[in-house]
C-alpha cells in the first residue's frame, strides 16, 4: 500500500467510526440515566446495619439471611415518597395497592426455607421484588409468579438493573403452582391463602419445604415439609398479616 492510499484508507475508516460513536454516546446515556436514580449511600448502608440488629434483637439467627438483607437498598424497592421509612421493620404500599412486606417477616420466612446455593426455589407473590432479591442473594434459581400485570412488568425491569437475575418472572395464577419447573426444593408464598392450594404441595421434591401463611384476616405462618410422595409433616409458627392471596391474573 502507498502512502496515499493509506491515507484514504485512513479517512474511510474515520468517518465510518464516528456514527458508531455517536451511536455509543447515546446507548451509554440511555443506560445510565435509570441509574443515577438508583443511589445507594453510606447512610442507608448504616440504616441497614441497624435493621439488621433489629432482626437479630426479633430473633433471627441464619447469617446468610441477615447478611442478603444487610446487602439488598430496600429504600430502591419503595415508591419515593417511603424512601425515608425503608429501613424500619415495617411494611409498606408498593404499586397496585400492594405492600412490600416487613423485613422481620421476610426474614422469618426465608429462614423456615432453608435455602441452600442452587437450590430451586418459586415464590408466589412476587410484588416489589424484595423478596426475590433476598433469594437470588442466597444463590436459589428463582421462579417467582406475580397476579397484578403492572407490578409484574415494573418489577421485570427493575430487579436486572440492580443485578438481580432470577431464572423466570411469570404473570400469572400463583394458586397454580408452575408445573413445567417443578419439583421445587422451596415454595414460599408472600400472601394470605385461606387455604393451602393442592398444587404447591405436589409441586415440592421430597425433602422440599412450602412456607406459606394459611387465614383469611389473619394468617398463621405454616411450614410443610415433604417426607414422601404423599406424606407431608406441618409446623406453625404464629400469626402474620398479609395482603390476600387472590385468584386469576388482573
Ligand atoms: N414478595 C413481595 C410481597 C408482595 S405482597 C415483596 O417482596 O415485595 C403480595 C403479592 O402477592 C402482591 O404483589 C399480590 O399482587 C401478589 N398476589 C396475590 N395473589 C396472587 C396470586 N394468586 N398469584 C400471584 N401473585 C399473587
């Protein structure tokens, strides 16, 4: 090549390069400015050391729990308007007249799960996310089903962008289970069932546990381990509240 056609050579390349940046300019904007929303600093990072005292004080001892709370900025799981209650053990209205639960009962509930790495695990009730968040915290592949179509695709987006990949968000009936995925080692329901659905117990491995809060005003926390293909054992663990667990998609 000559010293002129290099040039030319040159020149042809430069102007193909600048679209292209251009292009990346704009795609480096569009991802970033969700971002700059999603502030986590060293002030809710104390806030949650002191909730997790709290829990402790409230009784909860499995470290890999206390320690995925200690991680997850609750405060980004809450509408605005919360941000400043995000880290007090209290519930809270999320979209779709919805509640994000109290951390004291998200803790309690992911414990009675014994999640281990890679275990596979399917939450009904998906909801802000928070939930889900704590489970891909401890390693689980997470299945998790939301009724209400808009909290389903807002909580789609949001979880990635903070990280969070669990294996399948579904819209759909939670009182159905989701028998292409199963057998689950956990099922964990974050809503009040007045009754248990047939189709989470049949959907657990043997070995498998189902935590799930059983009552229509109230709701008493209740734990069935699977031992046999149709032998069930059954805790209960005192009185929760939780939103009710409804039928069919909306
Ligand atoms: N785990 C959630 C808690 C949300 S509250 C969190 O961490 O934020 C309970 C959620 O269960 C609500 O979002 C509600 O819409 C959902 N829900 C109620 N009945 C359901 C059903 N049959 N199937 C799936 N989700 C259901």
């Amino acid at each position: 090549m000559n010293k002129n056609s290099f040039f030319e050579a040159e020149k042809r390349k430069r102007k193909y390069k600048k679209p292209f940046e251009l292009l990346h300019v704009s795609f480096t904007f569009k991802f970033l400015k969700p971002q700059l929303f999603l502030k986590d600093t060293f002030k809710h990072k104390g806030l949650r050391q002191q909730l997790v005292k709290v829990l402790i004080d409230k009784g909860i001892k499995d470290d890999a729990v206390l320690s995925a709370i200690g991680n997850i900025p609750r405060h980004l799981f809450m509408d605005s308007g919360f941000l400043d209650h995000a880290y007090q053990d209290k519930a809270f209205p999320i979209a779709a007249d919805q509640t994000i639960s109290q951390p004291y009962t998200v803790a309690f509930q992911t414990e009675l799960l014994q999640v281990k790495k890679e275990s596979k695990i399917l939450e009904i009730g998906t909801g802000s996310g928070y939930q889900a968040a704590v489970l891909c915290e401890l390693g689980a592949k997470v299945y998790s089903i939301e009724r209400q179509q808009e909290l389903f695709k807002k909580t789609s987006k949001f979880l990635p962008k903070l990280g969070y990949r669990p294996k399948k968000l579904i819209f759909g009936d939670g009182y159905k289970g989701l028998k292409e995925e199963a057998p689950f080692d956990g099922i964990i329901v974050t809503a009040g069932a007045p009754f248990v659905p047939k189709p989470l117990l049949s959907q657990l491995k043997v070995g498998g546990r189902l935590v799930i809060p059983v009552g229509d005003d109230v709701q008493v926390m209740t734990l069935f381990i699977r031992k046999g293909s149709k032998e069930f054992e059954k805790h209960e663990f005192g009185d929760f509240r939780f939103v009710p667990l409804l039928e069919d998609k909306n």
